[in-house]
C-alpha cells in the first residue's frame, strides 16, 4: 500500500545523504537494471573515497570500475568538488544560445589542449549519448554545407555501443539495445566487430588483421561513396567485452574513409581522458579522425557532461560554409552548463598535476601481467587487455549466457570489489590514481571468487 499513498517529502535541507532512513525503492525507473531483482535485493552505496565505496550496511568496496568507467581521478575528490560549489554559488545556470558565460569557453579551450593537432573546436553536450548524436548531425552538418548532399549514410560496427539514443542506438551493434525500437535512423550500416578471429589470451593488441577493414570498400561499393557520410567506432570497444582492435586496423579505417571523402568519428567515452595512458585512443594509435566524441572522464563523473571534439576542418565548413545566422541547428539547454564546466575544469587540472595519464601508463604493463595471471582459473577462456582496461571471459553456463558473470559480480560486491559484467565478460576500468597493490588486490580478490565459482 505504501506505493499508493505518497510518503511526505523530506524538507532536503534535512536530508542525510548517507542515510538509506525513509527511502522508497519504488519510483526510481532504474536503466539498464532488471528493476524486479534489484528491488528484492538492493545493492546500495552511499559515499565514496578515492579507490573506494562505503555501502549502505557500511562496507567498503574498491572500486574496480571508476563507477561506470568515468571517474577517472578516484572519487570524492576535492579539488572537484569545491570547484562545483564556487560554480553553482557564483553562477548557478547561464543560457548558451546566442548569450554565453566563460567557463564553456575555458573549458572549451584547455580539452582543445590536449586533443591531436588540428582538433580544437569543442560542443558540449551532457552524456556520452548526446555525444554520439551529436557527432552524426555534425558529420551529416558538414558534407550538407559542402553541398554534397547525398552522404546521408552512416556506418557503425557491430558490438558497438554509442549510448542510447537514436542516433546512437541505430549505429551501434547491440542486437538487445536495438531489437525493440523499430523506428531507427534509415540507411545505416555496419562493419563486422574486431573479434571476429580474435587471439585468445591475447596480451595488448592483437595481431594485424587488415581484411576487416577492407570491409569498409565492400559497404563503399555496396552503397556509393557518395551516400555515406561518416564511419562511426569505438577505438576499443568498451561495454561489448573490451574488444582491442587489431594492429593497423584503424588506421586502415582512416586511409580508407579518407580516400572517398568519409568522416571518421572516434567515440571515445571510455576510451577518452587517460584510459590508455593517453589523453585521446586517437594519440594512443596515433590515428586523427575527423571527430571525437568524449563524456564520463571529462567531469570524472561528478556532474554529467560530455564534449564533441571537431577538426578545424569540419568546424569551419560547418560555421563558414553556412548562411548567415545559426550554423548549427542543434544543441542542448544544458550544453556548457557552468557548474559542468567547472568540474571539467577542476578535473582536466587534476589530471595533469597528478600526472594520471602517465601513472596509467606506467602501469599498464603490471596490470597487463595480473590481469593474464587469471588464466589458468576456472571457467576463464580469455583474459584482454589495453592500458587500464581487462576483459576477462568465462565460459557461459549451459544455457544461461550471463549467468556465471552475474554471480562472480554478487559475490564480489558482497566480498568488497566492484567489477562490470556484461554477457558473460568481465570488464575493468579501475581509477587511474591505481596503485600497484590495488591493483594486485583486484586481481587476488577475483581469482578467489572464480575459484569458488560454479
Ligand atoms: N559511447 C560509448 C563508447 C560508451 O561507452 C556511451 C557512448 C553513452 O554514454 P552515456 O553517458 O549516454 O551513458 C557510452 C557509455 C558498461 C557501461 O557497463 C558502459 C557505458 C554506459 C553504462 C554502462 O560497460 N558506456
Ligand atoms: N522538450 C521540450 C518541450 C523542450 O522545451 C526542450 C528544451 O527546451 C527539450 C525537450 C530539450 O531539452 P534539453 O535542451 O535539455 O535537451
């Protein structure tokens, strides 16, 4: 009966953040959550710390994951959060059409700083979702203002994950995301994913497999070079299972899509902000598309924004080739939002005092060898790797895809870590203020609960 009669509203400033005391699991509409399980048995945190949690019953819980692959400085930072509150105080929400406030533009310039020459023009959007849309407009924006106006066409990958939106939804490869929403973006396609013939046990990149990037000239002949606009991937597939690319395989892409006047957009929500040890995948590989998209590490997740970085290129055939008046027909209320912006800020300036790029890494190669010393546990039938990321893939249940995956995840929530599970993969993406213990603790942690896994 409770779910009928609504409760009385908490007076906020009366709120306990990190108290459970009152709270009602019944409204929240939880995403991507199988709500009817969770509601059973709730698994709640109410704080965190740097590499740590604190749950509701008062447990601490390392944080192998940065939440949801975003909070890249550790949490609870304060260099963050008082930026935040200075920003709300001082200027709690400014409009950004056609009027303007200079922390955008701050921020704007200082992710210029750090992304490959010749990308320096910044639009801010607020998720990793926002992002991906908005990269498509923009590619479908510029060949527009060149007057080439049958490149209509975008092409995403399968396994690719670019957020839930329409946009995103239709060039991403997720069979589940999709199947449900029939009314998706028209004339889309996709390239075979990269782990068609993948090595298993595979240490960093895998071997060069040029063919799967000559399937990009069988879709160009299939369709004509001149209805597709732009080429969309993750450099390394994130939410799929970490899917590391073959050697060469992107910079094929980049030949291949500039060859017949195709965009190439890195989506680069995870991968973007130090998860290789760089700042971009595109500095990593050492390939420049034409746009990136970034969200989660860019406020280390602590206000939601994301940015879509466009080459001079793409900006000024946008801006210069358009009439006079708005160039761009899009954006969001909150794009550049001044609170947003000031975690940016306070974020982008962490990463470089504290030098967590470098510290990811120099890393990289121990976590390489504690991920791949998981191998010989039971059930484990590949361990992959790049930078902070490891994917490790058990063998599914008979029957039950997802299963086994899910109970390691329950079992390690409740012996204090946090992992990702998707299918039956494990994904990690631990904070990049990582120390090598931690590190060694992670994996110690995990070959237990695999040990005692049936
Ligand atoms: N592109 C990529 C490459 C992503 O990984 C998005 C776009 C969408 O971002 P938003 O902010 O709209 O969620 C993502 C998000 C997981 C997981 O468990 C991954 C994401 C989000 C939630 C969970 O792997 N990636
Ligand atoms: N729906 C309505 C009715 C609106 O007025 C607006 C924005 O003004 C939106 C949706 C889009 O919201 P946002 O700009 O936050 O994406």
């Amino acid at each position: 009966m409770a779910s009928q009669t609504q409760p009385p509203a908490a007076a906020p400033a009366s709120i306990d953040f990190a108290s459970m005391d009152g709270v009602d699991l019944d409204h929240f509409w939880m995403p991507f959550t199988n709500n009817r399980f969770f509601k059973q048995n709730p698994r709640l945190f109410v704080a965190a710390s740097d590499m740590h949690y604190t749950t509701a019953d008062g447990r601490q819980v390392l944080d192998a994951t940065a939440g949801l692959w975003c909070v890249n400085a550790g949490h609870g930072r304060a260099a963050i959060t008082d930026a935040v509150t200075r920003a709300a105080q001082t200027l709690d929400f400014a409009p950004t059409f056609q009027l303007g406030h200079p922390l955008a533009f701050r921020l704007a310039s200082d992710v210029a700083r750090i992304m490959p020459a010749g990308m320096d023009r910044v639009f801010f959007t607020n998720s990793g979702s926002e992002s991906a849309d908005t990269a498509l407009k923009m590619a479908l924006a510029y060949h527009h203002a060149r007057g080439d106006h049958t490149r209509f066409r975008l092409i995403g990958r399968q396994r690719g994950y670019h957020g839930t939106n329409f946009g995103g939804l239709s060039v991403g490869g997720i069979g589940g995301n999709r199947r449900r929403f029939v009314s998706q973006v028209w004339g889309v396609d996709h390239l075979s994913h990269t782990h068609g013939q993948a090595v298993r046990f595979c240490r960093g990149m895998q071997p060069g497999n040029g063919a799967l990037a000559e399937e990009l000239e069988e879709l160009v002949a299939l369709h004509g070079p001149e209805t597709i606009a732009a080429v969309i991937v993750e450099p390394v597939a994130g939410s799929t299972g970490v899917l590391v690319p073959p050697q060469g395989y992107l910079q094929a892409l980049r030949d291949i899509t500039r060859k017949h006047g195709i965009l190439l957009i890195f989506d680069e929500v995870i991968t973007g902000f130090g998860r290789l040890g760089k700042a971009t995948a595109a500095e990593y590989f050492g390939v420049t598309p034409d746009i990136i998209t970034t969200a989660k590490g860019l406020t280390n997740g602590t206000v939601p924004m994301g940015a879509v970085i466009a080459s001079r290129e793409v900006h000024d055939t946008v801006v210069n080739g358009s009439p006079e008046g708005i160039e761009f027909y899009h954006g969001y209320t909150y794009s550049g939002h001044p609170v947003a912006a000031a975690a940016g800020l306070a974020t982008l300036g962490l990463y470089r005092e504290e030098g967590l790029f470098e510290n990811a890494a120099a890393l990289a190669a121990h976590w390489e060898a504690a991920a791949h010393a998981l191998a010989d546990c039971p059930h484990v039938i590949d361990v992959r790797n790049l930078g902070l990321v490891a994917g490790i893939e058990l063998a599914p249940r008979d029957g039950t895809v997802g299963a086994r995956a899910m109970e390691a995840f329950h079992r390690a929530f409740d012996a204090g870590l946090l992992i990702r599970v998707t299918g039956d993969i494990i994904a990690l993406s631990p904070p990049l203020m990582i120390s090598a213990a931690q590190i060694d603790t992670i994996f110690g942690m995990l070959r237990e609960i695999l040990n005692d896994l049936a």
